[in-house]
C-alpha cells in the first residue's frame, strides 16, 4: 500500500488542474464545518456524473455525424498539372548508367 501512496504523490496532476481545485476549495469555505465533508463528496459525485454525460452526449453526436456521412465520399477529377510541369514531363529524362568494374576507362 505505501508504494500505491507515494505513486499518486509523485504523479503530476494534468494541466488546467490547480484553478479549478482552487475555485472547488474557496466555494467550499462558504459552506459551514460541519457539513463540509458531505458537500465535497456530493459535489464530486456531481462532477463526475456531469462529465459521464458530457461523454456520452459527444459520443452519441459523433456516432449520428458517422451514420449521417455517406459510406464512400466520391472524389473528383484530379486536377490537371501546372504547364510548366508537362514541359519538364515531355523532355526525356537522361540517366548515366554506372561504370562497369571490369570495363577499360576511356582517356
């Protein structure tokens, strides 16, 4: 159990993390002592329920965008290549073949 302990203290929390603990905690101040437990917990559960819907909720739209797409979008003519391009394109392309090891070098 000590080595699960020191994991999560040496984890960093994500970004964006500290303001909203900040704001938790400072909304929490309002609420009197003895009952501070109970609304911490309560609103954890809150938050947590919230942000399952909101998962939900992206997850449903994305499915309804999936099925509201065409199966296979048809693409269009390619467009045709620049003038210069089918100049350099028409000239023959010259290569140099490499020296053979064996052959006699010429002077």
């Amino acid at each position: 159990m000590a080595k699960a302990e020191t994991t999560a203290a040496t984890t960093r929390a994500p970004r964006g993390a500290k303001p909203v603990a900040q704001a938790f905690l400072a909304a929490l101040e309002s609420v009197p002592e003895a009952a501070q437990s109970a609304v911490a917990k309560a609103a954890q559960v809150m938050i947590r329920d919230e942000i399952k819907n909101r998962r939900d909720k992206a997850k449903v739209a994305a499915a309804k965008e999936k099925a509201r797409r065409p199966a296979a979008v048809k693409r269009g003519p390619k467009a045709a290549a620049p003038e210069i391009a089918e100049s350099v394109a028409a000239t023959p392309i010259k290569r140099r073949s490499r020296k053979q090891a064996g052959a006699p070098v010429a002077a």
